[in-house]
C-alpha cells in the first residue's frame, strides 16, 4: 500500500467528487493521504475532512504564497490548532521567490514561526521551497542551532546543494509527479541519491499530475503512477518502494499512528 503525503483535498477541484477520489485511490493501492492546510481561512475545512474519512490526516499551516495576509504573530495559533488528534503535521510553509506572491521578509518570518511550532510540539513541518535556495538553506541551518526540528521538503525541485543541505539537517525529501516529466533529468539525479530511509511520494493534488496522466487533474490514486516511476529509477520493485516510503512517513508522521 501506497500513501500520498500531500495533497489538497479541500480544494475546489475535488467538489462533488470526493467519494470517488478516495475509491479511486483505494483501488490504485493508496490508502491514506495527507492533506495540506494552506491558510488560515481553510484550516477548519481541512480538518473537517479529514475527521470524516479514517483514510485522511491533515495539516494546519500558511503556504508562502498567503504570507502577506495571513502574517503570524508568532506560534501560538499554530500550537493550539495542532492539538487535534488528526492535525500531524504544521505547513505547509516556507519560501517562495518564484511567483513573488508575498514579500520574502513575510514569507521568512512566517517560516520560522511554523518551525518554532513544529519544535515546541514535536511535530513534522511541511516544507516549500522554489527558487529560494540560499535563503531556505539559511533559514534551515539558523533554525536547527535554535534547536532539533523534523520536516519534509515537499514536491522537491530544488538544487542537490539543497537536498545534500536538506538531509545532513535529518529532513526528508517528497518527489511529486514533477520526476515524471521530460526535462526533469537534474531532479531523477538527486531522486536516485536519496536514501531510502528519507524518501516519501506524494501527488500534490490537483497539481502535476504524472506520466503517462499529465494534463488531468491529479488526484491521490496517480501517487502509484509516480511511485512506480521512482522504482523503476532506483532498481528497485515497486513493493520495495512503497514499504520504504510508507514506513518512512509513519516514521516522520509519528503521530499518524496515535491518529490510527
């Protein structure tokens, strides 16, 4: 079995389909999923989902991209909302300098507020980075001489400097659909060099949907589709790496188990 660590099941996209989705991921050997809070706003619909279908765990957390409106005073909200017992996770957050929908400052400040939370409560963060290399390694190494963290870079597209920086600070790495495509060959380097104790899949849903399904709406069953695709890439079956990545998650996501 199969579990997609991120996704987005309460966005729009899945209205009036959510039923099947879950069939759906059942069927392709997904059984559980984690879905991602993004802002403040969507925090109780995120959790709502999730407390109605045992297959689903949730995080609370603000995405990069919602910094400049929702601005943290610190960790407090994060901390309470994160008592839930099917909230495992804080994020996502982190930086994003690619669309510059929020100033980096914000973004920055917002960041380290979810991983003061994720510290104080022992819980996983939930990490984005696009095109903010330096500033994220930076953030991750001022962050860990505060104090031990454990996390995650979602979807990772970023550099091997990153990865190398990501994994000597004990963070995992998720590899999306994203691996799948064409010019993806710096991505499928760094995807080989993992070790198989820090790997996780995940479909980002509705987003990036893999081959051979680029270009619909991705959902949690397409994880199979990328799952397969990583095994093949690293030499190994595929119920190699879904009992690698499935063990890894509950090893990161120490709460889903309680939550189970």
């Amino acid at each position: 079995m199969l579990i997609d660590s991120h996704c987005h099941l309460d966005f729009d996209d899945f209205a009036g389909d959510f039923s099947g989705v879950l069939d759906r991921a059942r069927r392709a050997g997904v059984d559980r999923m984690l879905t991602i809070g993004t802002k403040l706003a969507k925090w109780d619909a995120v959790v709502r989902l999730a407390e109605a279908e045992p297959a689903l765990w949730c995080t609370v957390g603000i995405h990069p991209h919602e910094a400049a409106n929702d601005a943290l005073d610190g960790s407090a909200e994060l901390i309470a909302r994160a008592a839930h017992p099917k909230v495992i996770g804080i994020g996502e957050t982190g930086l994003d300098y690619y669309y510059e929908k929020s100033p980096r400052d914000r973004q920055q400040r917002n960041f380290r507020f979810h991983l003061a939370a994720g510290r104080a409560l022992g819980l996983p963060i939930v990490i984005h980075s696009r095109d903010a290399d330096d500033d994220m390694a930076a953030v991750l190494k001022d962050e860990a001489s505060m104090g031990a963290f454990s996390g995650v870079i979602h979807c990772f597209t970023a550099s091997a400097a990153l990865a190398d920086c990501a994994l000597a600070l004990g963070l995992y790495i998720s590899f999306s659909g994203i691996v799948t495509f064409k010019n993806a060959d710096a991505l499928r380097t760094i995807a080989r060099s993992v070790p198989d104790d820090r790997l996780l899949v995940e479909t980002d849903a509705p987003y990036l949907a893999p081959v051979p399904v680029r270009g619909k709406r991705n959902e949690p069953a397409f994880v199979s589709h990328t799952a397969a695709f990583l095994a093949q890439l690293r030499g190994v079956p595929l119920e190699t790496l879904a009992v690698q990545t499935t063990r890894n998650f509950y090893a990161l996501f120490a709460k889903a188990t309680e939550a189970a």
